[in-house]
C-alpha cells in the first residue's frame, strides 16, 4: 500500500469555493493556530456562478489558501450545478480522503437552498465511510491507497438555519478569517462597483449578516463570535474536566 505523507488533521470539503471560508473558516484557523494542518478540497471550480470567471474563481481560492494559511487546496471538476452521485464521484472523493487521512472532515449540512450543497453532503458522508472499506479500491499516481476512515465528520452550517449539535468560541479567529471571505472578491459586493447582476451573496447585507450569525451563535456560549456544526455520530469524552472545563 500507498506510504501517505500528506496527513492533516482536518480536511474540509465544499461544493463550491468560498463554502468552506464562508461557513466553518474561523474554526479552521483556530485549528491551524492550534498547531493542527488543515485541507481544502472544492468538489466543483463554481463555474456557474453568476459573478466571476473560470479563472478568477481559481485565482481566487488560491488566495483564500494562502491567506487561510492551508496545508493545500485541491479542486475538483464534479460540475457546478450538475454534481451526480455515481461510483465515479464518490471514488474521486475517497481518494481525496485516502491521500490526506484526516481525523476530521467538514462538509456541507444535509438540508440547505442549493441542491449542489446537498448532494455534496451526501457523496462526502458515504465516501467518508466507504473510504475506509479495504476492498474498495482506489489509486493515486498510480499507486493503490491503503485504507482510512476519518474518525469524526462534522457538517458545517450555511444558508438553512440548522441547530448546531456544539458551537466552536471563534472570537480570537474570526476577524483574521475574514480574509479567507474577502480573497473572493467578484462574489462579494463591492463599493463603487456598479451594473453587475445581484445575487444572494453579492447583496452590501451578505457580509453583515454573516457577522451577525457569528455573533448569534457566540451569544449562545458566552463569547464574541461562534460557528455552529452539526455531528453525525456521538462524540466520545474520555476526560470530562477537560471536555467541559
């Protein structure tokens, strides 16, 4: 089998770019700050999106990498706006998941507005599991990959307001997280841009609406700022003063 240097604790998936920034990137950087590597891997290059280009979105994710500070960025061509789910698709994940063996993946949450973030979802849950099957076989450059199953998945929340199963403190993160958003620059509004078509995210309200969440879901532990997630399984303490101190 495949010897793996590329472990990283947490591996986030989006359907598109800027999911990930938008919607769970002032966790990752806590995490990055925490001495912990961290993957990105966009399932499509958002090429249906009404603002920006094939190439300014690339450009862009890039950026938000090196801003974010990612260990790497991987995207793949799922089809924005057509994601399937098929032998095929899921295999292109696992293998995503065999070559960085996280513990952690993030995804995008099971119920929400845009079909492409639901089917996402789904096709990272089930490759999560199947990834760790030692007869399904997958190759990378070539070579077999051994088997891995991330010990923890964790959906993110966007636009659907979903309770959150805990509430990460984002206070020391989220203004530095920011920049991650903001690399996106044709999706966002802009001051003095005029005549582009409007859309859910490029609205002045998006960005202030999107601190406000932060603030909401800080609000309901006690802090400044705070992401909510949903998990799939329960979580096991094994030192409770230390999980709940």
């Amino acid at each position: 089998m495949q010897t793996n240097t590329s472990d990283v604790y947490a591996l986030a998936f989006g359907a598109h770019p800027d999911d990930v920034e938008l919607s769970c990137g002032a966790t990752l950087l806590k995490i990055i700050r925490e001495s912990g590597l961290v993957a990105v891997c966009d399932l499509t290059r958002g090429e249906m999106g009404t603002l920006g280009t094939d190439e300014t979105r690339a450009q862009e994710a890039a950026a938000a990498a090196c801003a974010m500070g990612y260990t790497e960025r991987v995207t793949l061509d799922l089809g924005d706006g057509r994601i399937e789910y098929s032998r095929e698709s899921l295999d292109e994940v696992i293998r995503i998941i065999r070559r960085f063996r996280p513990t952690v993946v993030f995804c995008n949450p099971p119920d929400e507005r845009h079909p492409d973030h639901v089917k996402a979802s789904r096709l990272v849950c089930d490759a999560a599991y199947y990834a760790g099957l030692k007869k399904r076989l997958t190759t990378w450059d070539g070579k077999p990959q051994a088997p891995h199953r991330p010990k923890y998945l964790f959906h993110y929340l966007q636009y659907h307001h979903l309770e959150p199963s805990f509430i990460v403190d984002i206070s020391e993160t989220f203004e530095a997280s920011r920049k991650g958003v903001l690399a996106f620059r044709t999706q966002f509004y802009r001051e003095g841009k005029t005549g582009r078509p409007e859309t859910l995210i490029s609205r002045p309200e998006f960005l202030t609406g999107l601190e406000a969440r932060a603030r909401y879901f800080g609000e309901q532990i006690g802090v400044l700022y705070g992401e909510g997630f949903i998990k799939t399984t329960p979580v096991a303490i094994k030192e409770f003063s230390a999980s709940f101190g």
